[in-house]
C-alpha cells in the first residue's frame, strides 16, 4: 500500500476512464453512474474503492476472496471473479496495471527535487524545468536537458550531455558520457570511470589509456550502485529500452542492445556485444569477447564462456542449453540419493 507520506495519488478516477488508460475491456458488475477508484492495491488489502490485478493463477484464491472494487484480469479468470466485483478485462494485466498505477501515481519514478545548493559551472547548459538537490556538481561544458531532475550530491562531469526528462538519482556520477532521453540513472550509479584495461608482463602491469565513451540510448533505466565503464577506444553502449537492476557490473567495449533485462548482480566482462531482447538472471556472469544473440535467455548464476545462439536458454556452469543442464542437475541428484541410500 503506498504510503502517502511519500506518494501522493492522482484520482478519483471512474472506471471507464481507467479501462481507457489500460486498454481493457469492461466486465463484471457494473459499479454504477458516478462511481470512482481512489487508488491501486493488492488483492488481500483492496476495498470497494480501489483497484487490484491478478496476473499468476497462484493468487486466484486471493482473487476469488478480494473485495477490491475493480481488478485488471485475462478474460479466462472472469467467471471466477467473487460477486459486487467489477472487471477490466485484458490479455496482459501486469502491463496494463502499470499503466493504471502510472495514471495514479505519475511522479513515483523519482524524488521530488528540493530547492538546494547546486554548484553548477558557468559553461554548463541547463535546460527549463530542472531541478536540483543540495550538493548537485555540473562540471564545465556539461548539457542537461529540459524537465530533469539531479539527486542530492549528483554529478555531471566535463562535457557530458543528458536528455531531457531524465533522473539522476543521489551520489549518482556521470563522466564521458552521452545520455539519452527519459533516462533513469538510480542513486549511487558510476557511468563512465575507467575500463579495468592493462597490458599485463612481468615488469609489471602498464595501464591502458580508456580513452571512449559510455553511450546511454533513451528509456533506459539504471539500477542503484550499478556501474558502466567507458570504453577504451570504442564506446560502451546500452540500447534504447533495456532495463538494468541493483549491483551490476558492464565493463569497457560491452554493446548491449534494445529492450533487454539484466538482473542484479550481472557481470559483463570487456567487448561482449549482446543483441536485443535479451533476459539475464542475477549473479549471471559473461566472460568478454562473447556474441549473445537476440531474444536469448541466461537463467541466474550462470557463466557463459561461448557464444549464445540467438533465441538460445542456457543455463548452469559452464553455461549450455537448459533442457541440458536440468538433465544433468537430475542425473546427479538421482545419483547423490543412490549413495546416501547404499551408504
């Protein structure tokens, strides 16, 4: 349940208006003329004046059970609905509840910006609408376009540029850098330190000048404490639309396409070039030089060490296809069962 204190709702809203906002189809009982939905909730805490969603059949006894008013639901769920409860009827109703909670709660992606004291350098652009927290460092050059939002203790280095409507979350820093549009960059996110690049020998390890750039393309999001290193000549990129979690490591050179998910705790070694659409599972690690192909799938805590075909589930270490490696997982619990027994 959002708490007020730090969410505040947009609403009422009537149900034909929410059933346009998410594309559904109204079902269910009509709640009658004049009748409005003052929030979104969970099944198990919904009352008559807010609006839930069920999108997994292990919540169907909840579902049967809730008194929300209204429930986003795949249409093969209505007749299951408890009576009084109206329906919005939709293939998708995750994607169509995050449209509706977006509607209630349209600034929920950031923290509202206190006025503070910024120390922004003379040659810095800032575009209207901005606003910045105390401590917000923009270096010489630097360009921030309209309508963003920079986190207490933020900064922007030298000549680095960010589109407008972005939001750059606390103690969060960007250097050599060039950030799309709609961005979200979480607090404590590192964009654009150095690759971990050295020509290693035995009197020593000579650093190798980093000397590209860290590409953000638009609608990307950046998890907390993620880092993304700069290229060392090339650039690093992320792809328009690709989703980034908690904790994740990309190093120099990676190319990451559009529209993918890393979840938290990925490591990317150098020059990997990842297609669109791809999904990977926390604690997955890819060693560099590697081709992932699109739409492939990395399930949780697996190392890849070869190419992965595009469209391609792997899984375990080293990584192959899954159907092979839970073939494997079985035959050795089978085996390790076959021993405790003769033991």
């Amino acid at each position: 349940m959002p708490d007020p204190r730090f969410y505040a709702a947009a609403g009422p809203f009537s149900l034909e208006e929410l059933a346009e906002v998410a594309g559904a189809r109204i079902g269910g009982r009509d709640p009658g003329k004049g009748a409005v939905f003052s929030d979104v909730r969970p099944l198990d805490t919904a009352g008559p004046d807010h609006v839930s969603f069920l999108d997994n059949k292990r919540y169907l006894d909840s579902f049967r059970k809730s008194s929300a008013g209204a429930c986003l639901a795949h249409p093969n769920v209505a007749e299951k609905a408890p009576e009084g409860m109206a329906l919005l009827l939709i293939e998708d109703p995750y994607r169509a509840y995050a449209k509706v909670a977006w509607h209630f709660y349209p600034g929920a992606a950031t923290e509202s910006a206190a006025a503070g004291s910024a120390d922004i350098d003379p040659s810095a652009k800032i575009g209207k609408g901005c606003s910045m927290e105390p401590g917000v460092v923009v270096g010489p050059g630097a360009e921030i376009g309209r309508n963003c939002r920079l986190g207490a203790n933020a900064v922007i280095g030298k000549n680095v540029v960010v589109g407008d409507d972005c939001a750059i979350g606390p103690c969060a820093s960007l250097a050599y850098c060039i950030v799309g549009k709609r961005v979200i960059v979480h607090g404590g996110v590192r964009i654009g330190q150095d690759g971990f690049g050295f020509a290693l020998g035995p009197k020593g390890h000579l650093k190798v000048p980093q000397l590209g750039r860290v590409i953000i393309e638009d609608d990307v999001e950046i998890g907390a404490n993620t880092t993304i290193d700069r290229g060392t000549g090339p650039d690093t990129v992320v792809g328009a639309g690709t989703k980034i979690d908690n904790l994740v490591q990309i190093a120099h050179n990676v190319k990451i396409g559009k529209n993918c998910i890393i979840v938290s705790q990925v490591g990317i070694a150098g020059s990997t070039e990842i297609g669109d659409f791809v999904l990977m599972g926390g604690q997955a690690g890819l060693t560099g030089h590697l081709k992932i192909g699109a739409g492939a799938k990395i399930a949780g805590q697996s190392g890849v060490m070869r190419d992965i075909q595009a469209g391609t589930e792997v899984g375990g270490t080293p990584a192959r296809p899954v159907r092979e490696w839970l073939r494997e997982e079985a035959v050795l619990r089978r085996m390790a069962r076959k021993k405790a027994v003769e033991e």
